[in-house]
C-alpha cells in the first residue's frame, strides 16, 4: 500500500483553511493508503515562545485529527519529536541543500522583504531541510498539503535526487497532493484563511464563537433589498466549500434578484458549518478531557514511526560512508 505523509504545526486551532486544505484531504486518503501523519513541534518552535501553549495546543491537534475522524491504527499517528530519526536525517539532508535554494523559499523570502532577514532564527531559514527529513525519512509516497506547501515538498525531491546523485538510489523521492478543487481558502476578510492574519473561521470553535467569526465575514454595504454581486462575495466563496450545487445556485440567485441579505447569507453558512462539524466538536471536547489517552495514542504511533525511520536512516547513513 502507498503511504501518505503529512505534518501539521502546532500552533494554535486550526481554522477551515487547513481542514480543507489538508486535514479533511489528508483523513480521506485512509481510505487508500497508510496513512503517517504527524503534530511538526519542532517546526512550531521556529515561533512559538510559550511552553504551555505549545504543549496545550500539540495534545489539541492531536485531538482535532482524531475527531475529524484519523484512525491512528491505519498507520502511525505521532509527534515529530517522538522521533529523533528527524533531525538526524535533517543534518544529511542539509548537506545536499544550497543556501541560494534555501534563500528562495517563502518564508524566508517574507521575512527578507519585510526587511528581518538579520532578525529570523536559523530555524526558519532551514525549515525546508527539517520539512524534507519528516518526508523522506519514511519512504512517503504522497504528501497531502494545502497549495502553499507545494514549493517545500519540491525542494525535499531535490534533496532526494541530490542525495541519490551522489550516493546511489536510495531515497524515496515525494510527490505532493494538492486538492485542487480547494487550493486556497479564503479567510472573513478575503485574503488566504490563515493564522497569521487572525481571518479563520475555527470549525470546532464552541457555536457563540463561531457565530461571532462568521458574522465577522467582511462584505460591502449593500443593504438587504440591493441586487449582490455572488461571485465576489467572501460568503458565497466559503458557502461553496458546504453546499450542495443547488443550494449554491439558490443563494447565488437570491443575491442577484435582491431582497436577500448578507445576514442571511451568514445564517445559511453558519448552518452548514455547523451542521457539518457538530460531531466533530463533540468528539474534540470529550478528547481533551482525556489527555492521557491522547499521549498514548502518541507514544503507540511514534513507536510505529520509529521502527520506520530507523531503516530509512541506517540505509541512509550506510550509503553515504557514514555508518
Ligand atoms: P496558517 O497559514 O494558518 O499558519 P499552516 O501554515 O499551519 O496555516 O498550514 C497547515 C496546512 O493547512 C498546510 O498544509 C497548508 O497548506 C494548509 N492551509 C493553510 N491555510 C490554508 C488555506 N487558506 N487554504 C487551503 N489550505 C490551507
Ligand atoms: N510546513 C508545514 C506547514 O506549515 C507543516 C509540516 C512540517 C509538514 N513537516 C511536514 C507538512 C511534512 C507535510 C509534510 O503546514
């Protein structure tokens, strides 16, 4: 069976961005294959500044994945720093990765622009490298990611090839996974949904907070009789990722005819989100009132995820004259 990997940081509650971008495609491909998936604390350390939040917010995606429905027995279900394998394999990679590719990627490029190239730890300017080693070290086949990602996972083939250039055949080269009918979901006020811009709509948010996000969906003014423009309206463009192509019709032809508000609009959205993840955050609140079962969870399948990694690393390791 192909083994789909993929990693999510820790770093605070995931919003519908990252649900459709990646948890929600990452889950269904248990279906097809082994699924390895992982809470990346490492590379939430390149930021976060707050241990107990770190350690809060790792047990909550932790729980977030299993009650959108992971089975961890499909696989291995861990925490990257459960595996050590990582960062050795990271150290072998860096090796084969230019600083020139390393200045291209994107977060470095943001922070350069922004002018903070001085300020950024060494951790951010090599995430890529740590990023590559959680994919290459267990042979992945696929790698379920939101289109942002896409540039990470071509530079980890290239530490691949180059390894294998140099070394012989010996590393698995990855291939991302991009639900291309998603790409990119925009957040309440129209740019990309992301944490960094405080714009998510958290799906297993409690019902008043997630009110409070939707009904923060920003719109022009056009009163409730006003004709609407549906195909530029931030509601419309996250209604789509709910609702059935009638129900999306009809809400596009209510804002065309008039008579329909954005409040409206709001209440329809916010029926379907709510409708669609009630379970969910039924089975998140009851997981978080068992931390211990969560850490076992963790431990059992980075058990799993070792005797993984350690084969990959000592053939690795044999092939480069090291071990
Ligand atoms: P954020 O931008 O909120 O910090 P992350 O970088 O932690 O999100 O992303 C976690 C995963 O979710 C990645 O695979 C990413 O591509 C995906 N993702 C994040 N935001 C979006 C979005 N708005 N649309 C689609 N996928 C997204
Ligand atoms: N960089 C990814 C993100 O910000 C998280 C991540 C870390 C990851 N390691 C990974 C994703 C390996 C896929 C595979 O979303």
């Amino acid at each position: 069976m192909k083994r789909s990997l993929s990693g999510i940081k820790p770093t605070g509650t995931p919003h519908l961005g990252n649900y459709l971008g990646m948890i929600g495609p990452a889950i269904s491909l248990q279906k097809t294959h082994e699924t390895f998936y992982f809470i990346a604390n490492y590379h939430a350390l390149t930021s976060v500044r707050d241990a107990k939040a770190l350690r809060l917010d790792t047990l909550s995606v932790a729980a977030q994945f299993l009650a959108f429905g992971l089975d961890p027995s499909n696989g291995a279900f861990y925490r990257q720093s459960d595996v050590p394998q990582v960062t050795e394999l990271s150290w072998v990679l860096s090796c084969m990765t230019s600083m020139g590719d390393l200045t291209r990627a994107h977060a470095y490029k943001a922070a350069k622009d922004r002018g903070e190239e001085g300020a950024i730890n060494l951790g951010v300017f090599s995430y890529p490298v740590l990023m590559a080693s959680d994919i290459i070290l267990f042979d992945s086949d696929v790698v379920p990611v939101g289109q942002d990602q896409v540039q990470h996972i071509e530079m980890a083939r290239g530490m691949a090839q180059r390894f294998n250039h140099y070394f012989g055949e010996t590393l698995k080269e990855p291939v991302e996974l991009v639900q291309s009918s998603v790409a990119v979901v925009p957040g309440i006020d129209g740019r990309k949904m992301s944490k960094s811009y405080n714009n998510g709509i958290e799906p297993l948010a409690a019902t008043k907070e997630l009110k409070k996000q939707v009904m923060a969906i920003v719109t022009d003014s056009k009163g409730l009789e006003d004709k609407k423009d549906p195909e530029t309206c931030n509601i419309v463009n996250l209604y789509k990722f709910f609702a059935s192509p009638e129900e999306l019709e009809s809400m596009k032809s209510s804002y065309r005819a008039g008579g329909y508000g954005y409040g409206h609009a709001k209440l329809a959205l916010l029926e379907k989100i709510e409708s669609r993840f009630s379970p969910a955050r039924e089975k998140y609140n009851d997981f978080m009132k068992r931390p211990d079962d969560l850490e076992d969870i963790l431990k059992d399948g980075s058990k799993k995820a070792r005797k993984v990694a350690e084969g990959v690393l000592d053939r690795t390791l044999k092939a480069c004259g090291i071990r």
